[in-house]
C-alpha cells in the first residue's frame, strides 16, 4: 500500500497534526464556555441582588410583595434571555 518509509512518515505526522489542531480547538472552546459561564453567574448574581434590594425597600403586606417579587423574576428572567439574543412573545401582562 505504502511505497517508502517517507509516505508512511507522512501519513503519521498529518495524523498527529490533525489531533493536534483538533485539541487546540477543543480547548479555546472550553475556555470560552467557561468564561461564558462564569459570566452568566455573575449577572444572575447581580440581577438577584437587585430584586432581592428592590423588595425589601417595598412596606407592603407579604401577598403584595410575593407579586412584586414574582414579576421581578419574571422581568429578570427576560432580560437573561434577551442577553442571549433570544426573543420573547408575551402573552400576559407583567405588572
């Protein structure tokens, strides 16, 4: 199949080329989920810390700050999503 020690030689060093480029690509796409993901922790950290200082300066009874709370999340969660590029259709009215 293979004529001289040179062909196979080739064959080798293209193998391990491709192995090493397909490691380096895996590995910059790691880096960039795992910053990704650090990423995203910090703004829901920073989005949770908001509602949760938003709510306790409201001097309303507990049902009334449940359904603050609720649509504060709600309103977090869409702009989570719209940070992602994603679009939203709502069909109720978030108060």
């Amino acid at each position: 199949m293979f004529s001289s020690i040179s062909t196979i030689l080739d064959v080798i060093i293209f193998v391990l080329s491709g192995f090493i480029v397909s490691s380096t690509v895996a590995a910059i796409v790691f880096v960039v989920w795992t910053f990704g993901k650090i990423n995203e922790r910090t703004t829901t950290k920073e989005l949770l810390d908001k509602i949760n200082s938003s709510s306790e300066k409201t001097n309303t009874p507990s049902a009334l700050n449940t359904t603050d709370s609720n649509s504060e999340l709600i309103k977090a969660a869409i702009t989570i999503v719209q940070n992602y590029g994603l679009s939203i259709s709502l069909r109720c009215k978030i108060i």
